[in-house]
C-alpha cells in the first residue's frame, strides 16, 4: 500500500466514524495525513514527494492502532502526537492545555497588529497563555519585546515553560501564575488575550474531543462573557497611553455585543471573517468606566 492509499483509507475511517475536527485540521484526509505522516515519521509538508512509497504490512499496522486510537479516544489528533503547529511553527501539546488554534496567530503573522504599534512597543502580554503558543510567537514577530504570559492553570504553565524552552526564549518571556490580570505587571504596550468565551448552552453542544480539553480554558458563563467582562474592566489600568488589547471571542460576537453596546471596537479581518478578534484601544476600554 502507498502512502496516499494508506492516508485515503485512514481518512474514510475516520469519516465512517463522525470524529470532530477542529485542532489542527478541519476535515478526514487532512487529520488522517497528520496521523499517518507524524506515525511514518515523513514531514508534514512532504506528501507530494512521498505520496508513491510504499507502506509495509508492519507500518501500517502501527498506523491503523493510531487511528483507532483517535476514534476511540474521541481526543484530538495532537494530544496522541504531543504536537501541534500554528503559523507553521510547531508546539509540544498535550491534556494539561488547550489545543492552540488561535487567530490571533495569523494578525501577527500577516503583520495586521504591527499598526497599532510603535518603536516605542516594548512590553507584550499573552493572557490565558494556554500552551504558550501566543506568546511564542509573539516574542518572534517583535524580536524587540519582552514578553509576559499569565495562565490560571499551573498545568498550562508547566506545558507552555516546555515551549519557551524549546524555542529558547526563556530570557525574553516570562510566565506569571494567577487568575486573570491578577498577577500582571504592567503598564503593557500590547495585550493578547485568547480567553475562555464559549457561552453554556454551546458548553453543553460540545463534541468529545472539544471536552477532552481543559474546561477552565473554554467556558465562559451562560453567555460567554464572564472572563470579558472582568478583564475590560481591569485592563486600562495594564496598559500604556497607547497600548490595545486583541481579543479573541470566536463565534460570540453577539453576546459581545450585547453585553458592551457602547463600546468602539475595531474588528480584523481573520480567515474565518471579521467576527472572530477585535482590537480595543485604551481609551475605548476607558468609556466603559
């Protein structure tokens, strides 16, 4: 069997079995590429140069006990291969964090954030760090900045110290334990924040393999707004004259919008819309006062 018949046939078990995608990859062929390719030990982006090797009996064995696996499981593809990438950099994964899956990846990346920003942007903060995947890449996009990530959950912070390490960014971020703004030591230039926003009745809707992550990194109260709420209104006091805050609030735009009708929020353009992460200045989060 080749590698492409082997991914296909991987790729119709776990269409025939209604896994959830949504961690990394967002249909069958492509979560089955994952799993075939990291178990085969082939480069993610190395299918068209491989797709025609043939697979032996033993290899495709090991490969059908990893997808059964994740049917079984019901857990997301990255917690079985400890892995997940975002802006094609990669990042160690596993139950102690949330996935990393944030838009706000791609703003720092297409440079969407960088107008907002000065020479004189020197301190950047990742609230509700997760695995560290933001602040990460935040450290990247301005080798300038130091970076400060905040986590409630001591397990995230364990799982986000192994990425600051194997990015080798331990001199230029620094993890901070605590609930919210808490433990933050402002004023920042930039906040990024990636919060718990899924209102309950979505909580409750939620496929198995959405459950298998930290709830505490996803519920947000009955309309997805508590962890919002408190942190607009503590953030003015974090940030600089000039400082913005990017948050990330998904699918819950409407309930954004009710719970703060008169706030000024400039919404960025994402790959999934302009619904997804909104830019809030610092005297905007001061109107609410």
């Amino acid at each position: 069997m080749t590698l492409l018949e082997l991914i296909e046939a991987q790729a119709a078990r776990l269409h025939e079995a209604g896994v959830s995608f949504g961690h990394g990859t967002t249909n069958a062929f492509d979560e089955s590429a994952w799993l075939v390719m990291w178990k085969l030990g082939v480069p993610l982006d190395a299918l068209d140069a491989h797709e025609t090797d043939v697979i032996d009996d033993a290899r495709c064995a090991e490969v059908q006990a990893l997808v059964t696996q994740r049917i079984d499981s019901r857990q997301p593809a990255a917690y079985l291969t400890r892995e997940a990438w975002l802006q094609g950099v990669p990042f160690y994964v596993d139950e102690r964090a949330i996935v990393p899956r944030s838009f706000i990846a791609e703003l720092m990346a297409d440079a969407t954030i960088d107008a907002w920003l000065s020479d004189q942007t020197t301190r950047v903060l990742d609230l509700c760090t997760g695995n560290g995947s933001l602040a990460v890449l935040a450290a990247m996009a301005w080798p300038e900045v130091s970076v400060d990530a905040i986590d409630l959950s001591e397990d995230a912070l364990a799982v986000a110290r192994i990425n600051v390490d194997r990015h080798q960014l331990g001199d230029r971020i620094r993890l901070l334990q605590g609930d919210g703004l808490a433990p933050a030591q402002g004023p920042y230039d930039l906040i990024l924040c990636n919060p718990p926003y899924v209102n309950s009745a979505s909580m409750a809707a939620l496929p198995a393999e959405y459950r298998a992550e930290p709830e505490l990194a996803l519920a947000g109260g009955e309309d997805g707004m508590d962890f919002v709420r408190a942190l607009l209104a503590q953030a003015p006091a974090q940030l600089t004259e000039q400082g913005v805050l990017v948050l990330e609030i998904g699918n819950e735009r409407a309930f954004f919008e009710a719970a703060f009708p008169q706030l000024e929020a400039a919404w960025l353009e994402t790959s999934a819309g302009d619904d997804q992460v909104l830019l809030l200045t610092r005297d905007a989060l001061k109107g609410l006062a």
